[in-house]
C-alpha cells in the first residue's frame, strides 16, 4: 500500500491560532469559556504562591525571632 504524501498533507486543514484569543477554534459551550479564560490568571497567582512557599522555607521566620533574642543577650 502507497500512500501519497501530497494526498495526505492536502487532506489536513491548518487553522492558524490567534494569539488574542487563542480559545478561539475550540468549538465549547460560553460557560466553558468562561472558565478556560481565567485559567492563564490562576495559574500565575499559583506561580507566585509557590514562589512565596519556598522563598518561606528558604528563610524560615522563626530565624529571625532567634537572631532578636541573640542580640539582646550579648
């Protein structure tokens, strides 16, 4: 079996993606493009969660409680 690679690349249709909105060729109901809106919004609040979380454990606020009261003893 031959399979002609002009055929098939003529068969495929190419829908560009816009980047202003790129939900735009997904075929869903509005409520669920409602939701895929936020979805870039909560992923970054998430990034600077998780950045805030190990900045945290990197330098615990408990050192800085210890570090007043070795001070004050010397």
């Amino acid at each position: 079996m031959q399979v002609d690679l002009n055929e098939l690349a003529n068969s495929y249709e190419v829908v560009p993606v816009s980047l202003s909105d790129p939900f735009k060729s997904l075929v869903a109901e509005p409520s669920t493009m409602e939701v895929l809106r936020f979805i870039p919004i909560i992923a970054f609040i998430a990034l600077i969660i998780t950045a805030v979380w190990r900045q945290g454990m990197k330098f615990p606020v408990k050192a800085i409680g210890d570090l007043k009261k070795d001070s004050k003893q010397d």
